[in-house]
C-alpha cells in the first residue's frame, strides 16, 4: 500500500512538472512569426527580413521568421503552440480557428481595399476561352488548403456547372507560383491562383501573357490575415496590432503587396466558411 501510494504521488507530480514545462509563454521574449509558405523558403525569409528588423524595433523583442513545408503543417504548429503570429491564407485560417486558440486581427490592404480576387488561367493553345470550355481537361490548384489557388478558383468553376473528378481531373502542384508555370508549360491546361500573384508573375516576366490567358475573375473575398495566439498578454497583443497598424515602410510592405493593414474580425471570413457549402465540403474536417 505505501508503495503505491508513493507511485502515486510521484505520478502526480510528474504530471504538474510536465503541465507547467507545456504551459504556453504568455509574453515570450521571442516571438516565432510563421509566413506562408506560397513561395521557396529561403526567398519568403529573405523578402520578410525588413519585417523582422520592424517589430524587433517596435515590440523590443527577438523575432523568428517560420516558413512551414505546407499549409497543413502551419496549421498544426499553431494549434500546438509553436508559433505566436501567423500569417494565413483565408482558409487555412479558417482551418487552424477551428483547431486553435487563435484570433485575426488585422488583414492586409492594398489599393485601398482589404478584399481580392483569384483568377482562373489557361494555356492560350488549349483553345479554353470560358470557365465551360474546361469540361475534360486538367486543372491545376496550388495547396489543397489554399483559398485563392484552391477553392476560390474551384467556386468559380463550380459556380458554372462543373466538378472536379467529373468534370475536370484536378491536380495540385503546392504554390501559387507552380500553378502558373503548369498551365504555361502545358503541363495543365488551365489553373487558380491568386490575382495580385499572377500579376506579378506577369510584371516580373516569369510568366509570358502571349502563352496564359486570363478566363475570369472571382468576385471581391477577404484579404490575408494576420493572427496571433489568444492566450498572449493583453498588453502584447496591444502592441502587436498597433505595429501592424502603424506600418508604413514600403520596404516591409512590399512582399505583401501591400500599402498598410485594417483592423479584421472572424466574421469577415464566414464567406469563406460558406464556400464549404457551395463546394460540399465539410471544413470540420477538411485536411
């Protein structure tokens, strides 16, 4: 009996020593900033580096940059509490709410609004010209829980009659940037992505607008949000959305395609909840 007694209590304290290693850091000297991961690793740290330097300056505290392999990943970091700002495509977003103690609080702005648009592309040669010609044909996406490279792109279609497996074979090949170059190397005939990211693709000559056609727009959705863990202190939190608030500098902008942040709540994201409705997809347990 006073073997198993002390067992006992030895158990238990083990399981207190255990609690308080896991309790979550409520005001970390470091704070890990996940981006997404919609481009090379090395390219999206090397880009956010002015990022970095601005809320070090700002907050007074060391900033990690995080780069997940995939979206899923991201999601899985937040809800284990490994990271304490993320900044997530609508979707993903809405997936890691779902698992996470997490909140939005603010969403990028550019040209003055805080929405943005996919854009469904095709091979000029593949004789697509309209969202029906792409019966019997391939479509490329980025990452399954992608909003803009997936089911943006995948509403549209859905909107004209068309699913995916009996209508189109659907293929997806990871980043936004991957969509592109598939449907210009013939790879798939037709792809989604983000509309700000294949203008730029086009800007910076990666992508030849003589060999991919825009075939439509989708109407107006939220923008990107930043979010951070609940369960940070009050007084972080502060902080931390004034200086995303306050953000002026082109420099740490300009990955983000960008001209400032807005102030978001969750609510701002029930149309992309609804976009599970339309697509007959369960998002409580999507991935």
């Amino acid at each position: 009996m006073k073997l198993l007694k002390k067992l006992m209590t030895l158990m238990f304290l083990f399981a207190i020593s255990i609690g308080a290693i896991a309790a979550p850091d409520l005001d970390p000297d470091t704070l890990k900033v996940a981006l997404l991961p919609d481009e090379n690793a090395g390219t999206v740290i090397k880009n956010n580096q002015p990022l970095k330097d601005y809320l070090e300056a700002t907050l007074g505290k060391k900033i990690e940059l995080i780069v997940t392999t995939d979206y899923s990943s991201m999601i899985e970091a937040m809800r284990h509490g490994r990271i304490d700002l993320a900044y997530f495509g609508p979707l993903s977003y809405v997936l890691a709410r779902q698992r996470s103690e997490i909140e939005p609080f603010v969403a990028l702005k550019s040209k003055g609004s805080t929405t943005y648009q996919s854009v469904v592309i095709a091979n000029a040669a593949s004789g697509i010209k309209k969202i029906e010609d792409i019966k019997g044909k391939n479509m490329a996406f980025g990452d399954k829980a992608s909003t803009s490279s997936h089911l943006i792109p995948k509403s549209v279609l859905a909107e004209k009659g068309l699913d995916a497996g009996r209508d189109y074979e659907e293929h997806f090949v990871g980043s936004h940037d991957a969509v592109a170059m598939a449907v210009q190397n013939g790879h798939a005939q037709a792809g989604g992505l983000s509309r700000p990211i294949f203008e730029s693709l086009v800007e910076r000559k990666i992508i030849d607008p003589a060999k991919v056609i825009v075939v439509e727009y989708s109407k107006p959705f939220p923008q990107y949000p930043w979010t951070m863990r609940s369960n940070l202190k009050p007084e972080l939190k502060d902080k931390i959305r004034s200086a995303f608030l306050n953000l002026k500098d082109p420099a740490v902008l300009k990955p983000f395609k960008a001209d400032g942040f807005e102030t978001i709540t969750d609510k701002d994201y029930d149309v992309v909840r609804n976009l599970g409705y339309l697509l007959k997809i369960d998002l409580a347990s999507y991935m």
